[in-house]
C-alpha cells in the first residue's frame, strides 16, 4: 500500500507531538556512528570487486579547443576516449547527461581520456605522460571582459529604485566581490563501475540517486532499469556530488570496454577543476532609509558566470526579494559566459554569499543612518512577502534577533575602533540568516516486522546529515519502537526513489515520505485494534486503543509492509516559505598584520520542527563554519590567461581548520512550520551558512574600522585600510 | 610518479651518487607524485645515525635525520633557541612535522603553483622554458631577491630561524665542508633551477648552531588562515636589550624570497638604539629598500614592514607599555 | 617488490610497487579502507596513521619505508561493539558528521594526546616550557593538521577534551 499526500494546505495537528515513543528530536548518537568511528564505513573508492582495474583521469591542458590526437599510454590496458565521456558534472536534479564528447575542450583540466592500468601507481604514471595533440582557441576567461547576458526572467523591478535613492535621507550603494568557491568534501569523488550483462552498477559518491540514475543512463545510452547506483556513505557533498561527474561516467565505459570491474578517484587537483565550482559574483547592493532607518529602496545587481550553454546561474539573489520591506526594488542579474570550470550549486547556492553580501551592505546602512544593526533589522521586517502579498508560512526573524542579541551579550559592544586589547582590536557584529525552504517528491518503503523490527529503505543519501538517524528515529516514534529497533537503508537505486540531499530539502522531503509510510502502517493495525489511526497509541512494541492493550506481535502477521510518497503542493505557491535566523560574531584583528581571529560565534535557527537536536547542531556548525571561510579564507584564484585553477589542492585553497574555528554556539528557536507537511520540519544544512560570513566581515569593521568589499578578508585587504 | 630504484643506505660510506635522498618524504613525494620530481634511484637514508642533537664546542649540533617534532620539543632548543622552537612550531602539521626532518626541512621546494603544474612553463622545472607564475597569480611570490626568470619564495619556516641564529650547515662528499645557513641557499638569478649549493653526491648530516646569544627569541608568521598554512611573510627575531637599548638585533623573513632573507644594515641600524617606532620604521625603510613586487604581491611590502616592526615592539617590550 | 608491515599487531607480507605509500596498500592491496585518502599530499590529515606510536601522513609516506615500524590504523584502535575511548567520544558529541575525515582525527587525537603527555609544546603554548592545558586553543591549534570540512571542529575540540580528561581520572585513580 502507499500512501500518498501533496501538501495543498496546512497541517496544524502536529500529530508528532502526540505520538508517545518520545525519541524523535532526542540528540542520539547517529546510527552508523560505530563504523564511522572505527573506519568500517565503506564511501565510493571502498569496494574491492575481484580483478578490478584502476583509471586515472587525463585533462586538457588548452583552455578551449579541440583534441586533435591523444598517443599511446605504455604499461596501461587502455586509455578510453569515447563519445560519452561528459564535459562537466550534471546540474543538480537534471534528467539528462551533461554535454559529451571528449574531443571538445571548454575548459582548462576537462577531462578527455581515461587510462585504465593493472595498478593505481601504473594507471596514473601513464596519465600523466600522454602526449596530446591540440588545436587550441582564444577565450575570454574573465567575468568583466565580455558583454553579460540578461535573462529576462531573472531581472526585476517594483517602483522606480533610483528616484528612491535620490530622495532618501541615508543610502548606500557599493561593490562587493566574492571570489569562485568550492564545496570541497573531504572524500573525492570516485567511483567503482561493473557490468553484468547488460545492466551495470555503479558504486559512487552522489548526493541524489534517482536524478544521478537518469543522468548516467542518459550518458551511457542505455534504459534507467539498467543501471544501478549505490551510495552508502558519502564523504561531504556540499553540492559537488549533486550530479554525476566524469569519474563515474568513464568508470562505466571502461568496465564494459575492458569487461572487468573499473574504479576511478579523482585525485584532489582534478576535484578543484571537475567540480562545479560557486561563481565568483560581483554585487552592487543599494538601499536607501529614512532618518528612522525604514527602508525605501533595496536594489541587488549581481554579475555571475558560467560556461556558454549552461544554464546554472548563481541565484544570488534569491533571498532578496522577500527578507526586507521597501516600496521601491530592483533586481538585476547578468552572466558572464567565460571559459573557467563550470559553475554550479555550492552549500546554500545563492544565499551562501547573496546574503552575507546583502547583510554587510545593512551593516553599512545601519552605521550610515546611526541605528542598531540589529534594530534596523526589525524596523524593515516585512508582514507579508513584498511584491506579491503572499503570507509567510512562519516567520522567526524578529525573534531570532532579540534571542540573538540577548544571549550573545550585543549590548556590550562598543563603538567601531573603541575595544583593543594588546595588538588587537577587538569588534562584534551580526547579520540575519534566511534561507528559502523546499519540498521536492520522494518516496520510501517502511516494512514493520511481527518481531517488533523496523526497516525503512529509500534511495535517499546520508552525506553526513543525519539521514540514516533522523529516518530511524521518525519510524521509532511513530511505529512507537525504541530506536535500536529500527534499521535503516539508504543509498540504492533499487529502494523507492527519494528527494536526495540537496537544497537543504532532504530531511524534510524524505522524512514527509517516512512519516506517510508510518501512517499507514499505523492505519493498518488501527483497523486490526479496531480503532481510528487517530486514537492508536504505539509505544514500546505495544498498541493501545482506549483501554486495550495488545503487543504488535499479535497484530501483525508476519510483517506490513507501506510505502509513503510524498509530493509538493499548493503551499509552495500559497506561502514564501523560508528558515530563518541570526548571527553573531565577535573578532580580534590584529592591528599590525591585519590577521583576523574569530573569538565567539553564535547562531539562533528556526528551522520548523527539529528531527534530531544533535545532528541538527552539527549541521549548523558545519554553515557557520563555512561562514568564516566565506569570510576569512576561502577563494579560487583562476589564472588571467586560461582560466585555469591556480589554486587547486587544499594547501592552497584554505578552508577553516581547527584553529580558525572556535567553540561556536547554537541554539534553535521551537517552531512548527504548518505549511511544509505534517513533519512540520524545515531545511537546516544550509541556513547556518547563509549570513554568517557576514556577521564576521561585520564584527572586523566593528573592531578596526575597516569594510572588505573584496571577499575573503585575509591580512593584504585589511591592512590596506589600517593606518 | 614515475618508476625508481629503491635503495636503503646503511652508512654514510654506503651512498650511491646517484641516487635521489629521501628521508621524511614530505616534500619530495608531494613533488614525485606530480612528475614535478622524478628521480630513478631513491636512497632511503632513515637508518642512518644522524638523529642526535649534541652538545659540541659552545653550540650545538643538530643531525640531518632529527625530527622537526623532535626538535621543536628538544629542552636545550627550547631553553637556549627559542626562536627555533617557535619557528618549527608554526610550520605545516602535528603529523608533518613528526615526518619531516632538519636536513630535508633545508631542501624544501618553492611552493610556486606553477612549479607545482607541469602543464605551466617553469624555469626552474624545466629551465629556459619561461616562467608562467610572471603575469600569473602570484599572490604569494617574492618580493625581493626574484628575477624575470623565477619569482618562486623558499616557504619553510625552520630555516628563516636557524638564518637568524646564524647556523652552518654540515656537508659530506668527496671533500666534506661547511657552509653557512647565509649562503646555503641561492637567489635565482638566471639559473633557478640550482637552488642550492649542495652538489651531486653531497649529503645534509646536520646543522651546527653557534653558542647561544640570550635575548629576546620571536617568530612571527603572517598567513591565511589561524594554522597549517604556508606563510604570507615571516621574522624571526633575536633581539638583545641593555640599559634600554637594542644591544644586538638578529633579523631574518621567510616567504619574500627564494632564501631566508637577511639584511646586516636593518640590523646595523637598530644596534645600540633606544627603541621607537620612528627607528623601526626606518629598520623597515632599509629592509624594503629593494623589493619589488610583481602584481598580487604588493601587499608584501606593507605586510612585511608592519610585521617587522610588530615584531621589534614586541621584542623589545614597546608592546606591552601603554 | 616484498615487504612485510607490521600493523595492527600483526604481519603481512606484501608485493607492492615500490610507488605504492603506506595509504595505497592499506587500502588497495590490505583492503583496511578505513584510512582515507582526502587529498594525497599531506594537506588534509584524512590519512593519519600512527606510525611506532607517532602521527604521520600515510600519503607521504612509501610502503616500503615503513617496514621495520609498528603501524597502527583505525581498525586498530577499536571496533563498532569495542570503540576507543577517544571513538566512543566522538560518538557521543557527534564530532562528525560526513565520517571521512573522521578515522585521521582519531589517530591523529591519539597521537596528539601522547605528545601532550610527553610535554611538547605546540604555537598555541603561550610558553614553551609545560605542562600544557588541554584548553580549547591548545588542542585546535595540536589538532589543525585535520581538515574537516563538515566543521564538526567544536564537536571534535569537545571529544578529546572529555576523553582526555577521562584518561586523567583514571591516571589519578591509579
């Protein structure tokens, strides 16, 4: 049986509080943490088939162009240029493969040939060697040296946003630049590919299988039912595994070629160049105020970039539109079509840096106009979305700022300049977190067992999430079992196809779908007790219906199985659905090297229900951490001439490590989100980024004086505006 | 990483000339695994006994093989050099640094990501082929001592302290010799591919620290990010003070040059004055006098001159006045 | 070529590539994948292995060189039904999330906390001479050659601290 629920309206029932097991939202350990910590966990690269080969990746070495000739690769059993073989990663919930053919470089380190060798040492010596014939072309490589195109439906106006600013008694109107990004996993991406007969599995690291199956079959020519993908264990996506990527399309081609299973891992240099890459963005932000600080005019023009005929564009501005009120809007949005790595979704794609850009330009407002940052916040929080009136499904801005503000201590901070200590300044600042929240269709099969056992299997992903425990936990409470009892399976393409994780849309998405799973279960042996779902109790292993109490053993006969499919609706249309938050900040920079260190952070989340109080926490950890590399550390430096990445291994590429991160705080406002489904859960993964770099950029001008337009803040642009 | 050899060297006498030393790895592995190095025959010198630090004379005598771990936790290192400790300290990882030795620490490569990327002309890789970091991203290039051929920095942090304690390091070979820290290492010139005067079939046993001059010991390192990160500049600093006055100032920067760099008029100046900022920044002035940058670096010079003079207020106890 | 490894108490007999690092024939030739290989060029930590006790890179380091050493790996350290006290830790404030990067911290806290017994000091140590707290600055700055890009970091920093301060309870009591 399946049952089946597009969220067309709200669920105020909250059913989930009434069920009695008591563990959904208890902070317990994660359910595959034993292997995680013991290293029995197996990600991509961890299978051992008999007699599998080893491919290394070959990449282009011209910028654009075409392959003319690729030579002979000694030592190797093969070196595989096919058709096939894709240029860039598939976009995120595509239903096709990307663009193929190796023979067509757009790109500087395309992928363009796989050798395939007995060995790793041997297949990646030969890589390495291969002489390769070109016929290269000239490309422009730089955002601001070709003319941007504008899409026409992603450009926006409300009023007339200059008149605005000519007659407004504050404004600020100023450039920032943020730099290209990457996600980064720590696990890169690999795969193992084996063919039998016709059908083939792939064992990959991949955030989203049902997409990732239709996009490999769509690159390999054969029928979804052929292909089979398996992602148990995923070390990090953060975005770069949301479509399938070169490695897993040339394993799968090799196998079948040489008949044997094959695996491919990129090496670390070959991530930074096949993985898409967050666009570099230049954004102009204007507002304008009154003496009172109530906004007028908000305007957000962003230039991003992409490769020609890609359709991804980093939606910077995607929380603009709704996050503040004023009569007067204006939203352009232009894109470079250039010549670098393709770009695509990185953790909180948009708001990461649309509204850290977006948060400082209000910081700069607030100083303009003499008004708190935090209370300029609270005077331009909009009733209902700006433009179109739709209502808010729930809003926590407000009360995320004054929790925020109360708990971090904001009343102690002190006038720009004004704290120093020894050879550091010392500042605080803050921004709000928002991020827009989505459902997406999912499916999942929960079997209860006459022994009291639960299984719950769905291709959905756990890539650190807390898939597999937040999943247990929700059949526990509403099969009313201890947690223990439950096992969950994740990661197979032959489980009902799930959300995946991505757009912070996977717990909830594919909880939704658990629940319904649940829910008929529940159905079934309510009408076994002869009593409405409604009225059953389940706790412990045993069914409760007014004053009969029976075990589920005796209910069951041998084992019921649901499956609960879960669709967006109505409410996505009917309501400007968002998470919501705050950021707090508190910097030393100091005032010879221009050196910043974070001290404290803290951030205040509403995110609807929380699944699991643990495994959210870490989730926002992990935001706000992204946070201070936005801020602090983090940038993709291409090369002016071809593109290329320059800085293409981690010793390059900064991402915070244990001494840029301190004991950074959380805590979650309760919320129950009625418009979102009847787990009343938001998204998490990305809200904890979305701002927070800006409470850090805001904390450094706070301390020292100085504003950074030109992300990160790393000591050459703060020193340039120190005495 | 192309095919070699392996080796195991049981003595000093037991070295074949030809052969490329590997003893830590941390480096050359990094570079082999990239093609950037590809050498047919590895000896692994790790059995070898030259993993003692020693008394000898005043100073102290430091083997090839002793550990960056090792020495950093060593109590006379810590005791008499702390700026060496400090240095050690602050270079690269916990795990690194348990890898790494003083001899191998010496040898360290530029981390020039266009030495790094064999798809980019590097003189040093592949000399007259040009060098693609010039009008590239260069961020973290030198500021002095670079030519049009090479614009590549030494980026260990280790030798910018043994510069500035004026070390010598020990040599074998066919005639055995020592050699000051000051010229072990080689600007670039037209030849940055020779970046060292070590010759074919010499080897590193160790490093010789003169007698312990006391002072005040720093080592500041400007970087990126908090840790485990190469360094934008470096100082390490020796400072003597006597009635209020600086009585001897030893002055080394690591990551402006392809050489700890030094300068005996920055010091010469600052000897036998009182402490001010008008007299560090004239130190800074003289330091600065010839460096040139080569785009995204210009930043060195301003970072430069505040660290050293950072570095003076600190070791000269400026810092902690009001 | 034949070497023999010394790992996780016991031997194995090997035909490697001389090529081939300690992170390579763990987990091609050994199948022990708990080692995980971030980014082969020591800048990540995910490869940490304790090597006669020490933390080291298994990614910089030959096969074939580590011979006559104990090797010790995650698998050594503890299974699912008997974690480490440094694993069971980790577990408990969730000082992961992905898991990859996780068995290099672990070998690497294990290796750390040794060094922090054996009184070396770390760029953290606002003087050289100890003992050293296990403060959150000492243990971030000790712990720094682990990346993780999840950020479980403070969870991590909480872990071995907790652990830590356990094996202390139980030197007392001894």
């Amino acid at each position: 049986m399946t049952r089946h629920l597009r969220v067309d309206g709200p669920n105020h029932d909250d059913r989930l509080d009434h069920m009695a097991q008591g563990v959904l939202g208890q902070p317990l350990n994660r359910l595959e943490g034993p292997l995680k910590v013991t290293g029995r966990a197996t990600y991509a690269a961890e299978a051992r088939p008999r007699n599998m080969a080893y491919g290394v990746l070959v990449q282009a070495e011209i910028p654009a162009g075409k392959v003319l000739e690729i030579g002979d690769a000694p030592g190797a059993l093969a070196v595989i240029q096919d058709k096939r073989m894709i240029h860039y990663a598939a976009q995120g919930q595509a239903e096709k493969a990307p663009p193929s053919g190796p023979e067509r470089v757009e790109y500087m380190g395309q992928a363009i040939a796989l050798v395939v060798a007995e060995t790793f040492e041997a297949a990646r010596h030969a890589a390495q060697n291969i002489a390769i014939r070109y016929a290269p072309e000239t490309v422009p490589v730089i955002p601001e040296s070709v003319t941007p195109e504008l899409p026409p439906k992603k450009q926006s106006a409300t009023g007339d946003l200059d008149q605005a600013m000519r007659d407004a008694a504050v404004t600020v109107d100023q450039v920032w630049h943020t730099p290209s990004q990457m996600s980064a996993a720590m696990e890169p991406h690999a795969a193992i590919a084996e063919w039998d007969g016709g059908h083939v599995t792939v064992r990959a690291g991949l955030q989203m299988l049902s997409s990732n199956r239709k996009q490999m079959a769509d690159a390999l020519g054969i029928r979804e039912s052929k292909v089979r993908l398996l992602a148990p264990y995923v070390g990090g996506g953060f975005g770069s595994k949301l479509g399938i990527n070169a490695e897993a399309v040339a394993a799968a081609i090799a196998a079948r070629e040489l008949n044997r299973p094959v695996m491919v891992a990129m090496t670390r240099q070959q991530v930074f160049d096949l993985a898409h890459r967050r666009s570099e963005t230049r954004q102009r932000v204007r507002l304008a105020c009154d003496a009172n600080g109530v906004l007028s005019g908000i305007g957000h023009d962003v230039l991003v970039s992409n490769l020609p005929g890609s359709e991804f564009s980093e939606p910077v501005t995607q929380a603009t539109p709704f996050t503040y009120q004023a009569a007067h809007r204006q939203i352009v949005h232009a894109v470079s079509r250039i010549h670098r790595g393709c770009a695509g979704s990185v953790r909180a794609p948009g708001e990461a840096v649309g509204v850290t850009v977006f948060e400082c330009a209000m910081d700069e407002l607030a100083e303009a106009a003499g008004i708190d940052p935090v209370e300029l916040r609270l005077r331009n929080i909009p009733d209902a979305e700006p433009v179109t009136d739709r209502p808010f499904s729930s809003h926590k801005l407000a009360e995320a700022l004054r929790d925020g503000a109360e708990r971090f201590g904001w009343s102690a901070r002190k006038p720009s300049g004004q704290r120093i200590e020894g050879e550091w300044f010392i500042g605080m600042g803050m921004a709000a977190a928002v991020r827009v929240n989505m459902l997406v269709e999912s499916r999942a099969r929960v079997t209860l067992h006459q022994d009291g056992r639960a299984i719950v299997e769905t291709d959905m992903t756990d890539i650190g999430t807390g898939t597999y425990t937040i999943l247990g936990q929700l059949a526990a409470e509403m099969l009313g079992l201890p947690a223990d009892r439950v096992e969950v399976r994740l990661g197979d393409t032959d489980f009902p196809p799930a959300a995946g994780s991505g757009g912070s849309f996977g717990a909830a998405s594919s909880g939704n779908s658990v629940y319904l799973a649940c829910e008929e279960i529940r159905s079934q042996i309510a009408r076994t007790m002869r009593c409405d779902e409604t009225d059953l109790t389940l706790h412990d292993g045993m069914a409760r219906a007014g004053n009969v109490s029976r075990p589920l053993s005796e209910l069951i006969d041998g084992q019921i199985t649901a499956e609960g499919h879960l669709q967006p609706g109505k409410t996505e249309k009917t309501h400007r659905q968002a998470t919501w938050g705050s950021h707090w900040a508190e910097v030393a920079v100091n005032r010879w090297t221009g050196e910043v260190r974070v001290r404290r952070m803290m951030g205040v989340f509403a995110c609807g229900r929380v699944l699991n109080e643990k495994t959210a926490r870490s989730q926002c950890l992990g935001g706000m951490s992204f946070g201070i590399g936005i801020a602090l550390t983090e940038a993709m430096e291409h090369d002016p001439r071809d593109g290329h990445v320059v800085s293409r291994d981690l010793a390059e590429y900064h991402i915070p490590c244990h001494a840029d991160v301190p004991e950074l705080e959380v805590h979650f406002l309760p919320e129950r989100d009625a418009y979102v489904g009847p787990l009343q859960a938001k998204g998490l993964g990305e809200l904890g980024i979305c701002g927070a770099g800006a409470a850090v950029l805001n904390a450094i001008h706070n301390a020292c004086g100085v504003r950074v337009r030109q992300l990160p803040a790393t000591p050459d642009k703060i020193i340039a505006g120190l005495d | 990483m192309r095919e070699f050899t392996y080796l195991r060297a049981a003595s000093l006498a037991d070295l074949p000339a030809s052969a490329t030393i590997i003893a830590g790895g941390t480096n050359l592995l990094d570079l082999m695994k990239h093609e950037v190095m590809a050498p047919d025959a590895l000896v692994d010198i790790t059995r070898l006994d030259l993993n003692r630090v020693e008394s000898e004379d005043d100073g102290l005598r430091i083997g090839a093989l002793v550990r960056n771990s090792d020495l950093a936790a060593h109590p006379v290192i810590r005791r008499d050099y702390p700026v060496l400790s400090r240095a050690l300290l602050a270079g690269a990882s916990g795990q690194l640094r348990n890898m790494a030795t003083t001899g191998g620490n010496l040898m360290q490569r530029t981390r020039c990501p266009y030495f790094y990327d064999r798809r980019m002309a590097c003189n040093k890789r592949d000399p007259g082929a040009g060098c693609a970091a010039i009008g590239g991203v260069t961020r973290n290039h030198a500021i002095l001592g670079a030519s049009d051929h090479c614009i590549a920095t030494y980026p260990g942090d280790m030798a910018v302290a043994l510069r500035a304690l004026d070390a010598v390091v020990n040599i074998d070979g066919p005639a055995p010799r020592q050699v000051p820290l000051a010229d072990f290492h080689l600007l670039p010139d037209d030849t940055p591919e020779i970046e060292t005067v070590l010759r074919p079939g010499e080897i590193i046993t160790g490093v010789t620290l003169p007698a312990p001059v006391g002072g005040q010991h720093r080592y500041r390192k400007v970087r990126d990010r908090a840790s485990y990160a190469f360094a934008l500049v470096s100082v390490a600093a020796v400072v003597g003070m006597e009635d209020g006055r600086i009585s001897q100032a030893a002055l080394a920067f690591g990551g402006v040059a392809a050489k700890p760099w030094r300068d005996p008029e920055v010091e010469a100046v600052l000897a036998g004055q009182e402490p001010s900022d008008a007299l560090f920044a004239e130190a800074a002035e003289i330091l600065l006098r010839p460096a040139k940058a080569w785009g995204e670096n210009q930043f060195k010079i301003p970072l430069l001159r505040r660290s050293l003079i950072a570095t003076l207020r600190d070791a000269t106890g400026m810092e902690a006045k009001p | 070529m034949q070497i023999t490894l010394h790992l996780n108490g016991a031997t194995h007999d090997l035909d490697v590539d001389a090529r081939t690092t300690l992170l390579d024939a763990l987990r091609h030739h050994l199948g022990l994948t708990g080692t995980k290989k971030g980014c082969d060029h020591g800048q990540c930590g995910a490869c940490t292995v304790l090597i006669d006790g020490r933390r080291v890179n298994s990614c910089l380091t030959l096969a074939c060189m580590a011979e006559d050493a104990q090797i010790t790996t995650i698998e050594g350290l503890g299974s699912p039904d008997r974690l480490s006290p440094l694993q069971q830790q980790f577990l408990d404030h969730d000082g992961f999330q992905c898991g990859y990067c996780t068995p290099g911290q672990i070998c690497s806290a294990t290796g750390m906390l040794e060094e922090i017994a054996a009184g070396w000091p770390s760029h953290a140590s606002a003087s050289l001479e100890g003992p050293f707290a296990l403060s959150h600055a000492e243990i971030a700055e000790r712990m720094s050659g682990n990346l993780c890009r999840c950020a479980a970091y403070t969870h991590i920093v909480a872990a071995i601290r907790q652990a830590a301060g356990a094996d202390d309870r139980h030197e007392d009591a001894a």
